[in-house]
C-alpha cells in the first residue's frame, strides 16, 4: 500500500502542486451559522486581498503544470462586489472553478445563470437538516427555502450542484433522510463535512468515533445506490472503510468512490488562503506558514516544514503512525490539532486499531 508520500497515482505530484486551492475571498456574510469556520461577520474585514492581488493570486494558481480546482469560499463570497470578475478570470486562466455562496436568497436565478455563464464548473449548497426547522436551527431563517430554490433554478439550468452537509452531533441522527433529499434535488456529490472545533464550531458536539464509525459505512453503502458521488473532509478514514469493504465490490468501483481524493489531506493537495493572504494547510488548521502578499503561495505550499511534515505519513503518531491505511488516509490533521495541539497526532475520531488488525 505504500507509496512515496505526497504522489497521487497517474495525477498531480503532491509534493508539488496542490489539487485544490481554497480561497477564502472574504469574511463578510448575512448569516450567522453556529458551526461558521471563518466566524463570518456582516461586514468585510479591513485587509481583504483587493481585485488586483486576486488576480495575481489567480495567476500563481494558474501557472502550475497541472491546474488545481479554485473554490472561492467565505464568509459568502457573494457579498464581495467584484467577485464576478474574479469568477471570470479564474475561468478564462483555465482554472476549473467551484463555488460555496452562502445559502441565502441571493442565490437566486440571476445569480445562478451568471454563475453558469461565467464557467463556473459547481455549484456548492450546504444541507445540514432533512427539513426547514432542522436547517434553519443552524443556519438561519429562511435558509432552507432558499438552497431549494437554488437547487431547483441550477437543474433548470444546467449547473451542477454538490450538496454539502455538516456532520456533528445534532445532525447525524438526520443524515438517512438527507440523502433522499440530495438524490431529489440531483446533486452529483454529497460532501461531508466532520466537525473539527475551529471557529463557532467549537460551540458544538461532534459525533463519537463510533458513530462516526457508522455513518462512514452508512454513506458507503448509499455510495454504492446512489448516482451522485459521495466525499468526506476531516474524515478520510472513510478511504479505510472504502477499502475494507472492497471485497463486496469490484476493485475499481471502490477506486471511483474515493476517485481523486485519495491522498489528499492538509497540506497534502490541500491549501487554504485566507481573505488577507495568509496561507494555511487548509481551512481548519490554523497554522500560518506565509502570506500571499509576501510569499510565494506555491513555494509556500512546497517547502513550509509544516506542509513538508503533513506529506510525510511517516511521522505521524499514536495509532494514525502504525496504521496500514496512512498513506490513503492519514487522518484528520486539523483535528489532531484541534484536539491535542499536535497536528502529527493520531486523529481521535477513527475507532480503527491498526495493532489488532496487524498482529
Ligand atoms: S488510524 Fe489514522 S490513518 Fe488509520 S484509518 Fe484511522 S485515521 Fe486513518
């Protein structure tokens, strides 16, 4: 199973490139999520990356040999005025280009057709109930009216949607129910998101590693009805579960359901910009190892020694350091740092005992 850290077999070279960029453009959002990474304020922060700096962001990002996705996250990126120029260069460098607005009514048909026309490759809709009360409990009034609508207004016109649902305590116990939802509204991908306490997230309870366990073997299983994709973030051990239950499916369907995500983690494919430049191994980790502004983000990515160490699963600790699976998965990063202020620690929330499967 091993391979040299950092590869992605037949792709891009991790060592190298990542695979996704996220950039958060800005802080600003309406909503006030209780689970909200980025803390979102209504207001833009003071120092926000400008077009100009954004664009020569792009183009850094657009000169690696094999281009990597750009997601433009926030806050809500929609309340930033030139974002559709920022969409519109990132298309036209060849960049393949994702969107995550907040879920508001402004994502509204004229918006989503804009969006459509500009290249935008997907469009990114975060589901955290299976009903209005549900949704709007987290993510505020109104909300859960409007992901519907979007949802519905993107199939009429063509563009792709991706589902994303927060998994914590609170919304686990829904998740059966969900799934019927994002096969209604046509998604082609469902991504979960496993809590990790950063931001107002560290208000709310996460599921135990057993729970976690299950819900792992739950979407594996509706991976394999389903039509749309099914992707975890700070859970990649469902890499493990894919893997270990691959004998009741062929080879290369469990190799499309991981699909390119294999390896990628933290700093490992992974990097996250902030609205004023700093770099990060990724929005949940909050170690700063430069800033765009300053530093070369591809450099950065390169030879930080914390992103040097996330590529090499060989230092990694507790059970996640002897773990057969740890080139594929690796654990979360960001949680063992959360957790345990060590970002090499093992992740708390894989129940897998590599010792007792190993001998
Ligand atoms: S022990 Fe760590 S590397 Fe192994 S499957 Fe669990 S999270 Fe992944």
């Amino acid at each position: 199973m091993s391979k040299g850290h950092g590869s992605h077999p037949g792709s891009i070279d991790y060592d190298k490139y990542p695979f996704i960029v996220f950039w958060e453009v800005t802080r600003a959002c309406k909503l006030a999520c209780r689970h909200c990474r980025a803390s979102a304020i209504e207001e833009p922060s003071e120092n926000e990356l400008d077009l100009e700096e954004g664009k020569e962001l792009i183009d850094e990002i657009s000169s690696c040999e094999q281009s990597p996705v750009l997601v433009f996250t926030g806050g809500d990126p929609l309340m930033r005025n030139d974002i559709f120029e920022l969409i519109d260069y990132s298309v036209e460098k060849g960049l393949r280009t994702a969107f995550t607005p907040a879920p508001t009514s402004e994502v509204d048909k004229e918006t989503i057709k804009r969006l459509k026309s500009a290249g935008v490759s997907r469009l990114a809709l975060s589901l955290d109930g299976s009903c209005r009360e549900t949704h709007d409990h987290i993510r505020g009034d109104g909300s859960y009216e409007s992901i519907m609508k979007a949802a519905e207004i993107s199939k009429e016109i063509g563009l792709p949607v991706q589902i994303n649902t927060m998994v914590t305590k609170n919304t686990y116990k829904e998740l059966e129910d969900i799934v019927e939802l994002v096969e209604e509204l046509d998604a082609v991908m469902w991504s979960l998101f496993f809590l990790v306490h950063v931001g107002r997230g560290q208000a709310l309870e996460s599921v135990t590693s057993e729970e976690a366990e299950e819900i792992l073997n739950f979407l594996y299983e509706e991976s394999g009805k389903r039509d749309f994709q099914v992707k975890t973030t700070e859970a990649c051990h469902y890499r493990r579960v894919v893997i270990q239950n691959s004998d009741m499916i062929s080879e290369e369907k469990s190799i499309d359901d991981i699909g390119r995500s294999i390896g990628v983690n933290d700093g490992n494919g992974v990097v996250f910009v902030s609205r004023d430049g700093d770099i990060y191994p990724s929005g949940f980790l909050p170690l700063k190892e430069g800033n765009v502004r300053e530093d070369s983000l591809i450099e950065v990515y390169r030879n930080s020694e914390v992103f040097k160490d996330l590529r090499d699963k060989s230092g990694l600790k507790g059970e996640c350091g002897i773990c057969e699976f740890r080139e594929i998965c690796g654990g979360s990063r960001a949680r063992a740092y959360a957790t345990n202020g060590d970002y090499l620690a093992e992740d708390p929330l894989c129940s897998y005992n590599p010792e007792e499967n190993t001998g």
